[in-house]
C-alpha cells in the first residue's frame, strides 16, 4: 500500500496479466491512483516509483490491445481500477 492507494507491485501485476485467461479481472489498484501517485512523490513516499510502475504497465497494457482499463466508485473517495485481460 502507498498512501491510500492499496495496489499490487509491478511484478505481480505482469506475472497476473501474462497468466490471464481471455475476460478475467485483476484488480490493481484501489484508491485514486492518479492522486495517490502525485501525493506519494510529494510525501518521498519509497513506493511511489512502484505504484507509478504498476500504473504505466497496465496503461501499455491497455494501450497494446492487452487489458481494458475500467474504474468502479466503491464509495466516496474510493474507486476500484481493475483491468480484464483481453
């Protein structure tokens, strides 16, 4: 966890994604992760490099035709950012 951000390392989320089946759901990230990046860079929090890593991974991965990227609001300041396999 970073921040509020709870989320999965950059590794785990390339060892889920390559393990993936065609419409599964990882679930990556869940906070505001644009916000909790930006609030952990500015905190010298040590994991930010790895929640900003986990978080360009899965856009290449949507951006490659391999994940869709979709956030589900799980209460007030909290949105759930899962990405199922293509």
């Amino acid at each position: 966890m970073t921040g509020a951000c709870e989320h999965t390392t950059a590794c785990e989320f390339q060892e889920r994604l390559t393990a993936a089946q065609p419409g599964a759901v990882i679930v990556y990230a869940t906070g505001f992760l644009a916000e909790d990046i930006h609030q952990a860079f500015l905190k010298k929090d040590p994991n930010a490099t790895e929640l900003s890593q986990v978080a360009g991974l899965a856009l290449k991965a949507a951006n490659g035709g391999n994940a869709f990227l979709t956030q589900r609001r799980i209460g007030p300041p909290t949105i759930r950012i899962p990405s199922t396999e293509t």
